[in-house]
C-alpha cells in the first residue's frame, strides 16, 4: 500500500484554524488548536473517542462556537459571517455521515433529489434528473436509483450518502467515520471512492477515522489529536514512527505491517 504524496504546503488554504480553544464547563475538549487544509488534500484526522473530532467538525459548519480561535473556512471566518452567508457556506461543504443518513421513506433517486430540489430551485426536471444520474454513476450504483434504502447493503448506502453530498457540487467534504461497520472488502471499496471523489470533483477533504487502513490508504497527511490538539500531524509514517505510548495502541490495535 502506496502513501499519497504529502500535500504542497505552498498550496492554497481552505481550511485554516488557528488557537482554537472550546470548553464544555470544566472539560477542556479543544484546546489551542491549529489545523490547516488545503487545496485538493485528503486529511485525516485520528482520535480517541471523546477526544473533540466530532467538536472540530461541527465549529467548521458553524453548529458550535468556539471560546477562542479563528476558523477560517473559504476566506470566510465562521463565527463572525451572518447566518445568511453561513448557510450558503454550508452549500459548498458537504458531510457524509457516519450512518449514511438516507431518508427511510424515500427512493435512491428522491434522496439525491432533495437537497438539489431545496437549494437549487430553478433547475428544470431534466437537470434533476441528470444530476441525479450522473452522481449515482460516479458511485458504480446507476442500478440502485429506484431502490429504498432498506434494500441496500451498509457499503451501498454509504456511497449513496456520498453521491447525495456531492450532488451540491461542493468543494470541501467532512467524512465521518467512512469505513466504520463495513466488512474489510467494502473498507477498501470506500477507500478507492474517497480518493476517486478526490481526483474527479477536485475537493479537499477532511476525513475523521480510526481506520488506520483508510488513513493510509486516502491520507494525504495524517493529524493526530491527542490531549486535546493536533501534537502529530504529517505522513502516515511520520504520524506513527515514535514510541509515544499515547500513538502506539492506535497502530498495535489495527496490526498494520
């Protein structure tokens, strides 16, 4: 298994976060954090649970505030736009959730037709249906459009929430959890639709895992969030060449060699 070559530090910023701190009461989750992503990079992000990965993602998409700290996102710093310009924000950064979050009660194809049907309200049924089409064969499951979501599999679900993510056309994308629950088959079919969405739709993205397979296999660069911030942050290789006993489990636990 390949690494992917370290992103180009010259490159365009799209996420910058510089001396982020966020306490809930007495608990410190996040404290004096940076963290930059850039242009067209694949960045993981590990950490034990409860360590603030989820916190980070919902400061980016503007759900939480920060005590201290500035989240640059696009050129717009989150918790200073009006919540008009947010929301349009969000258009342009898509989540894919850890469950999928398909809609029971709706097709394959209604799925991916309502965020286009809600945000995008002069598009002509032809162009629906285009986009739709479109999305679902860049995710190998064209064949899946009339199906409910009961009738997939948990791999085929995740890459329809992925398909209905990009369907906004957005330029960065915050992946939860990708491969969690997935047979290792299926792992590494996400794996390659991760870095096919990255190369086709040219996004940045930012993928929250505890998959080291996945980190490797999709990471541009690794960050490592221990105690708090981000202490280790480069190459797969660089992340995890140390005797730190706070990074060793999460090596030793997947038996990568």
């Amino acid at each position: 298994m390949i690494q992917k070559p370290l992103t180009n530090p010259q490159q365009e910023k799209v996420i910058e976060i510089k001396g982020l701190d966020i306490s809930f009461g007495n608990f410190h989750v996040l404290k004096n954090v940076d963290l930059d992503l850039y242009k067209r990079e694949n960045l993981v992000v590990l950490g034990k649970s409860g360590t603030g990965k989820s916190v980070l993602i919902k400061i980016i998409i503007g759900l939480l505030t920060p005590d201290r700290g500035i989240v640059n996102v696009l050129g717009n710093v989150v918790d200073k736009i009006t919540y008009k310009e947010l929301l349009q924000l969000r258009l342009k950064v898509g989540f894919s959730f850890q469950n999928s979050a398909l809609y029971d009660s709706m097709t394959v194809r209604e799925n991916l037709e309502f965020p286009l049907v809600r945000n995008m309200k002069n598009l002509t049924r032809g162009e629906v249906n285009t986009a739709v089409e479109t999305m679902l064969d860049a995710v190998g499951l064209l064949n899946t459009i009339n199906q409910m979501p009961s009738e997939l599999s948990g791999g085929q679900r995740k890459r329809i929430g992925i398909a209905r993510t990009l369907i906004l056309k957005p330029e960065i994308m915050l992946y939860d959890e990708p491969t969690a629950g997935l047979d290792p088959i299926t792992c590494l079919e996400i794996n390659k639709l991760i870095n096919e969405v990255q190369e086709r739709f040219h996004t940045s993205s930012i993928v929250i895992t505890h998959d080291l397979t996945c980190a490797k296999t999709v990471g541009n660069r690794v960050a490592m969030l221990l105690d708090g911030n981000f202490q280790r942050v480069g190459t797969f290789e660089e992340v995890f060449n140390t005797n730190d006993e706070r990074v060793k489990p999460f090596y030793d636990y997947n038996f990568i060699n």
